[in-house]
C-alpha cells in the first residue's frame, strides 16, 4: 500500500471536519476522494501533506509515518490546486526554477521546458504569474507537481479552472502517467463524470465520514441497490450528497 | 512538530533548498521596486536628514566631534537594526500575500530551511543598506564608519543577532494570528526604540526605565558602539551582556515559534493564510 489512513479524525473545537476516517491507496492506482462541499476531502489532503496536524489517526505514506519522516516523504510526492497561488511577480519560469531546486531536480530548465510543452503552456514561460488566467495559473501548478516525477501525485480539484479542452488534455497526461511511470494519483474533484473516467476506485466522502467506497461501478451498484452494468456516479453523488452520514454503505 | 521544525529537520538541511530560497527573495527583489526602497531609499533619507543635522550642530562647534559621530553611528546601526527586523517579517508575508505558503511547505522544504534562507536574504539586504549609509556619510559628512568597523563589529552581530530573534517572534505570530499582526513587521523596532539607548547614554534616561533598558541587547550595543566612537575602545562588557541576553531571548523566540506554528498547524491556518 502506498497510503495507509487509519482513523484520522479531526476537530477544530465542537465542529469535526474529518471522522475516523481509513483508507488505502495501492501503488498505481487513482483513487478518488469525493463528496460535497465541506466532506473534508481537502481537509485530508492538507493532512497528507503535512500542512494540518490530524487531532488522532496514522498516516503511512511509503510505509513510513509522515510525522517522522516528512521530508524523505514530501520528496517523492506532489500537490497542485487550483486554490493555491505562487508569487506574482516572478515569471512562470523562476516560480518553476525555485521548486526545481528545493524538489533538487536535475537539468530544471529542460525538465520545465518539456513540462511547458506538455502542458501546452511555453509560450508563457516568461510571463509574470500575474498575467496569467485561473486556468494557465492551475497548468503551472501541474507543471510544478509534476517536477520531481512525483510517485504520488495529491491533486485537489485539478480540473476546476479549465475549460473543457483543457481538462480532457490534462485528464489525458494524467492517465498516460499512470501507464508509463505507473504513479499513484489521489484526486479530488466533484465533476463526476471525470471521476468515473479517470479513477480505479472511489471513497465518497460525507460530512467528514467514509459512506461509501469501491470501484465506481461498485458504489453505484451498492449505493443505488441495483444491478447496473456501467457506473452512474452522478446519480450516486445525488443519493449520497443528501444522505445522513450515519447511513454508511462502505464497501 | 519535530518533522516540520524541530532537530530532525535541523540534520537534515540540505542547501540547495536553502538555495531555493534565496532564489525565490532573490527574484521578489529585482521584480518589486518596494525592496529597492526600503533597501537603498529608506537609508538614503535617513542619513541624509541626519547628516545635515550633524553639519548644523558642527558649524557653531555647538556639540563635541565625538558625540556627532556617535550620532550618525546611532543612525547608520538603528537602521541596520531596523531593516534587519523588518525584512525578515516582511520577507515572510510576501509567501503569505501570494498565497505561496502552501506549495512552499508542501514539499520538503522545513522551516528551518525557510528560515535560514531567509536569514541569508535578510543579512545580504541589511549589509547593502549599510554600506550604502556607510558610503554617504563618508563623501558627504567626512564621517568615515570604517576605521571604528573592527571594535564596532561584535556590536553590529548583536545587534542582527536581536533583530533576527524579533523577526523570529513576529513571523511566529504572523503564523498563528495570521495578517492581524502584519504591521508588527514594521513598527516593532519603534517599540523598542525610546529604551535602546540608541541617541543618548543609559544614564539619560529616568531610574525607573534603566532596569527594563539594561535587559535589552539593543542598548548594550549602543552603550558599547558609543565607547568605541569616543574612546575607541572595545567595551568587552556590553559585549558580553548582549551576547548573553540575545542567546536567552533567542532560545525563548525558537521555542515560541515552534509553538506557534504547531498551533496554525493544529488550527488549519496554514492553508488559509492571506
């Protein structure tokens, strides 16, 4: 197992963001963590990387306790959202320069180079980040995920920001990446249909509790308690978005 | 706590990533004009009004050479004192404004990474700022800081020395209080300006003040700076009672750091800093 989450919990005072939450993440594998607003899917993923201190639960990456080890673990994984930001000042190409050297990346400019190119975003190389759309802003934080050929990628709504074209281009690197370096993806994301393409297994999150989780074609078949043939995880998400989150039906 | 910051991380500092950072403030620098300023502007002005001053006093043989050069002294180190304090802070709120801190402490970079870097840039920007005022008051006011520079040496360590404590403890507060404490960043030297002693003698101020004046690094450089101008003398007892206290207050401002950031961390903050 790549990720190994057992009971993490935690609280901010009376409200609990994420309860008793466990899971596994096997090497190669995208799995997908979803829910509604406020399901604590990124509050988990704050966990994983260290930015949140989980109030009680283990977290193995890489079979090693984050806490101990956090910067042996940080270096062979990676995190973008299009939530996050990086100075405005800089150009594309010294933001990428200064994460290609903390990430201690050999040959950073051709490496960023080719990662422009993939993500159909060299001409910006020299453009400050400022003048950059939501959607450039979120292909240079994929470009930054991907700098140190991550094992396991963290991605947070990746898609949130692009257009259609775009989404299915990085839906496209994602899924080669997979295949060629056979890197662990865990994403999150509420376009549905992009789950049920993208991901080999699914854990649906609701008001910061597992209620559900398996293949996609599993959920659907657990969740709806009907013997489909493809997975409908829109309708999944409808069910279970308004459901009580006592009402588990894990797998 | 002890992965993020603490003598695990302390082992295991690598320098490309404290590279990193430089890089990172090294570029904010030559894109924003706001650092030229506080760089190169802020000390211009300074000696320059002060300097003038100093010609004032020296046309009517109004005030002794030694004291008008303790004065523009005072100047030069105050300000290096000040900019010290105020770009370590500063430093750190430009991650903050960009909402740069996630990706940053998302990798492996540790805080004590971050900070030694930002230590680095801090130190290399202070030292332009003095050389700068060094220079005019050289050309301008024939006042010429660098024969004093070996006695004034152990002074001017303290002195950065206290300003990196203090800019350890703001930037903790700005961790756990977020933006709410951002303007500490430039005016907590104020604070501690009136008791430092900076522009006249410890026996100056009223009796009550002088204890409170005594436990501060600040005033033992200036006391000892004054000794080295005047006498040229090496004042080996300020020395040592800034040293002494710096290296208390900064145990204390590493161990309240620590604290803070492990209570943003506990509170979530880190990812909602703007």
């Amino acid at each position: 197992m790549l990720v190994r989450v057992e009971g993490l919990t935690k609280t901010y005072g009376k409200f609990t963001a994420v309860d008793d939450v466990s899971f596994v993440v096997k090497r190669g594998e995208i799995a997908g963590l979803v829910g509604p607003n406020g399901a604590g899917k990124t509050t988990i993923i704050h966990i994983l990387l260290g930015l949140i201190s989980p109030t009680a639960g283990l977290i193995n990456l890489f079979g090693k306790d984050l806490e101990s080890d956090r910067t042996a673990t940080l270096q062979r994984l990676n995190f973008t959202s299009p939530y996050m930001a990086f100075p405005v000042r800089l150009t594309v190409m010294e933001n990428l320069l200064v994460f290609a050297e903390i990430y201690n990346v050999a040959e950073p400019e051709r490496k960023i180079d080719e990662l422009l190119e993939r993500f159909d975003i060299a001409r910006l190389k020299n453009k400050p980040v400022s003048k950059l759309s939501s959607g450039e802003t979120t292909r240079v934080g994929l470009c930054k995920a991907f700098l140190n050929d991550p094992e396991l990628l963290l991605l947070d709504e990746p898609t949130a920001y692009l257009d259609h074209q775009a989404a299915l281009q990085v839906r496209e690197v994602l899924i080669d990446l997979k295949k060629r370096n056979g890197t662990t993806i865990l994403y999150t994301s509420h376009n549905m249909l992009e789950v049920q393409r993208m991901c080999d297994r699914i854990i649906f999150l609701s008001r910061g509790r597992v209620i559900a989780s398996g293949t996609p074609l599993e959920v659907t078949r657990s969740v709806l308690r009907e013997n489909r043939d493809k997975p409908a995880l829109d309708e999944v998400f409808l069910r279970l978005a308004s459901r009580r989150p006592d009402e588990a039906v894990s797998n | 706590m002890r992965s993020f910051c603490g003598s695990q991380a302390a082992d295991q500092m690598k320098p490309y990533r404290i590279k990193a950072v430089i890089r990172r403030h090294f570029y904010e620098v030559m894109h924003n004009a706001n650092h030229i300023t506080y760089m190169v502007y802020w000390p211009i002005v300074n000696i320059l009004v002060w300097g003038f001053f100093t010609l004032y006093l020296r046309k009517g043989d109004r005030l002794e050479p030694s004291v008008l050069s303790c004065l523009l002294g005072a100047v030069i180190l105050w300000g290096l004192f000040n900019a010290f304090q105020r770009d370590m802070a500063v430093g750190f709120l430009e991650e903050l404004w960009s909402r740069n801190l996630v990706s940053l402490f998302a990798s492996p970079l540790s805080v004590s990474e971050y900070v030694t870097g930002l230590i680095i840039v801090t130190f290399g920007k202070a030292m332009i700022g003095l050389s700068v005022e060094a220079l005019i008051a050289w050309a301008f006011y024939h006042y010429n800081l660098f024969p004093q520079l070996p006695a004034l040496i152990p002074f001017i360590l303290n002195l950065a020395l206290f300003a990196l404590t203090m800019g350890i403890v703001i930037t903790g507060l700005i961790f756990r209080y977020t933006t709410r404490f951002q303007a500490m960043a430039w005016s907590f030297a104020g604070v501690l300006m009136p008791l430092s002693c900076v522009f006249y003698p410890l026996v100056a101020l009223p009796s009550f003040l002088r204890p409170l004046a005594r436990i501060l690094p600040t005033t033992h450089s200036f006391e000892g700076m004054r000794e080295a101008i005047a006498s040229g003398v090496f004042s080996s007892i300020h020395f040592k009672w800034g040293l002494g206290l710096n290296l208390v207050y900064f145990v204390f401002a590493v161990v309240f750091f620590r604290w803070m950031f492990e209570a943003s961390r506990a509170r979530g903050l880190l990812v909602k800093m703007e």
